[in-house]
C-alpha cells in the first residue's frame, strides 16, 4: 500500500515548483509582451498581431461551419456597413473586418481575434433601431480592439505550462495537493478575465457609437441583450 509522501518533502516541492514556476512564467511575460492598442500599456500576449489575424481567419472558417451565414444578402450588407462605419472610429481601424450575421434563434453574439465579429438571426429580433444594432456591434469590436481574445489565450497558455511543470517537478505531491496548487496558479493568471472586459468593450463600444454620430446611450439598451 503506497503512503502519501512526508510533510516536509511536500513542502519542499511546492516551495521548489513555484520558484521554478514563477521564473518560466515571469520570463514569458517579460519576452511576451506588445502594447495594448487601447490603453497603451504593455500587455501579456504570445502572438503578435500578424499571428492574431491568422488564427482569427482559421477560427472563422470553423465558425461558418458550425454556423452558416444567414442567406439575406441585403441584411448582411446592411450589417456590415454598420460595423464598418464603427470600426473605422475604432482604435484598430486598419484590420480588415468582417461582419456576419449567423443562421442560428440562439440569442448572441461574438467575435474573433483578428476582426471578425458574429451576430446571430436570433439577436437580431431583439434589436429596435439601428443605434441598437451599432452597440451590439461596438461592443464586440471592442472586445478585438482590446485584444481580449488574445489575452484571455495567452493567460491560458501560461496557466497550461503551470500544469506541465507541475507534472515534471512535483511528482512526490498527492494528487489532491498537485490538483489544488495547480488549480490556484491557472486561476491566478486568469484572475480579472470576464466581467471586467465585458464592461471595457461596453465602455469603448459607446465610444465608437459616439465617434460614428450614433446615440451612446443605445449601448444601456443593448447590454441585457449581451
């Protein structure tokens, strides 16, 4: 019957993973890092904005297969002017953008790295004017221009290297110790994910709202939708 490993040698490997841990980690922030395009502060990312846009363009491909383009040529140019007068005011006017609307009742919508932004036929009944329908498209756009997308990714990314160097070097731990030490360090690299960018693209939507002669207050109608 096997014994969990004494006090002490657990101790010893916790302390010595997160030295090792917090050095790979920090070297892949320090190396890792460009300027966000909104804020101008420097940002945790492991793409650059060239990589960004060939994932956005992959990752587009799955969605039009998952999701087809609704067949409403008129709706979908309409749409897509709407996004384009936003995106000009936006901080990252020289991505090509692409706006879709999606054949799918689920009420939604969504965007990729790179510029490509989503709205579903189900979201579209819920809109009353077109301001509504730029606040919807402002707050995805913002959610690009900030780069949340790559940063959400990033944070992943280091959370999963976490994971890899716990399995290397604290092999002594029990599985209930690794699973928690492991848990906190992913939770503490995406710590600060969700809500607080939701409401920086509401905020920077109603800016482009406002920047492209649009009411800003549309976006107070449109964030229950959201």
């Amino acid at each position: 019957m096997a014994h969990p490993p004494p006090k002490e040698k657990t101790d010893v490997n916790f302390r010595v993973f997160r030295r090792i841990a917090v050095t790979v980690l920090g070297a892949l922030a320090l190396t890792h890092c460009a300027q966000n395009p909104v804020t101008g502060d420097k940002d945790f990312v492991l793409m650059s904005g060239q990589q960004e846009i060939q994932m956005g363009a992959q990752a587009h491909q799955d969605v039009l297969k998952e999701y087809a383009a609704l067949n409403n040529p008129v709706l979908q140019a309409y749409v897509d002017e709407v996004g384009q007068r936003l995106a000009k005011q936006s901080h990252r006017p020289d991505l090509k953008w692409h706006f879709t609307v999606v054949d799918s009742p689920d009420v939604n919508a969504f965007a990729l790295p790179g510029g490509y932004v989503y709205l579903t036929r189900g979201i579209m009944a819920y809109l009353n004017s077109e301001a509504e329908l730029a606040g919807v498209v402002g707050h995805e756009i913002g959610h690009v221009t900030a780069r949340h997308g790559v940063r959400q990714q990033s944070a992943s990314t280091a959370a999963g290297v976490g994971a890899v160097l716990g399995s290397i070097l604290a092999p002594g731990m029990n599985n209930q110790a690794g699973a928690s030490l492991l848990q906190t360090l992913a939770q503490s690299w995406t710590a600060g994910y969700g809500r607080e960018h939701e409401l920086e693209s509401d905020r920077l939507g109603a800016q482009y709202l406002a920047k492209a002669g649009y009411n800003p207050q549309a976006m107070i109608a449109v964030i229950g939708v959201l």
